[in-house]
C-alpha cells in the first residue's frame, strides 16, 4: 500500500522537475505522469488538475526557501554575516527554485489568485527576516540606523530590483563577484567617511 503523503510528494517533486524544464503551459498531465511512470487518473486521485499541482509545487518550493534562509538567520549571532549570506543563499535558491521564482516574479502566470498570495506572502516573510536582522544588528551596535522597517524596506526593495539582472546570464562567477559589491554597498554605501 502507498503511504498517500509520500507518493503526493514524488507527485510533487516530479512536477516540480517537468515545470522547470518547459514551463506550467507546455507542461502537460501526460509528461507528469510518464515521469511517474504511473497513468494518469493515478494523479488525478490527488490533484484535480494540472493547476492544483502547480500550486503543490509552489508552496513546496516556497516552504523549502523559507527553510534556508530561517537557518541562515539561526546559523550566526554576527548580524553582518548573517545579511550577507542571506542575500547570497536567496539568489541562489531562487535559481534552484525555478518555479518559484517564475511564478513570483513572472507576469505570465500572474492570473492565478494562489500566485498573487504566494507573492503577498513572499513580500512579508522577506521584509520581516531583514528587519529582524537589522533590528538585532541594530541593538548589538554593529547597524547605526534609527528606522530598521524602513531600511528593511529600502534592502528588500534593492534585492527584488537585482534579481533580473543577475538572473539574464547563468554565469555563477559573475553572480558571485556582483552579489559581493551589492552587499559591500548595502553595508558600507559609497559616501567617504
């Protein structure tokens, strides 16, 4: 007998795997299930459609991402380790992530009312792990700023604003030497003191 959480999970993951390679339009029932190696109404005893999975997918994928970025939050007491290794394991798991990345930040999936909510609460968590890092930052001495929900603000703003630049060219090298200079100016700007 299937344990019906385990196979919604191989579902899931097999999905997750067809949706990165063409995308929720090209992907079709017929290539989940082949990747399955299962019939099809043996999906469909899960998920109603192809839609309903994707969502699965999502929520997955975005359970995963706030997965390590609480860990990077919990991994050090030294707020500047933990805010640049926060921004340096967010862009790479949205690579990892794909789907999650279309589907908050592509305008093609944008009507599907459990993307809007994804994206709402993909907002919020971020917005509150940075001001949590920046008030503890803050109250340690090591961050001089007198308003951290609006520097969290101004963080997250400049993050969502690199995430298209650094993601046009797949060159991990690049990435790595432009997320260092973006976090050497969040921490130290570029006025002379």
């Amino acid at each position: 007998m299937i344990d019906k959480d385990k196979y919604r999970e191989r579902i899931i993951k097999a999905s997750s795997e067809i949706f990165s390679r063409y995308g929720y339009n090209k992907t079709t029932m017929d290539e989940i299930a082949r990747a399955l190696r299962k019939g099809k109404s043996s999906i469909y005893y899960y998920y109603k459609s192809k839609e309903e999975i994707f969502e699965a997918v999502i929520d997955y994928e975005a359970q995963v991402l706030k997965s390590e970025l609480s860990a990077v939050i919990k991994s050090t007491d030294d707020p500047e380790s933990i805010l640049r290794r926060y921004v340096e394991v967010r862009m790479n798991s949205f690579e990892k992530l794909s789907n999650y990345y279309n589907a908050i930040f592509s305008s093609d999936l944008s009507h599907f009312d459990f993307i809007e909510k994804q994206r709402e609460k993909y907002d919020r968590m971020e917005e509150a792990f940075i001001r949590y890092v920046l008030w503890k930052g803050t109250r340690s001495g090591h961050f001089n700023l007198n308003d951290t929900g609006l520097a969290a603000l101004a963080v997250h703003t400049a993050l969502k604003g690199l995430e298209l630049p650094l993601f046009w060219e797949k060159r991990s090298y690049e990435m790595e030497i432009r997320l260092d200079a973006i976090i050497n100016i969040l921490f130290y700007g570029i006025v002379r003191k």
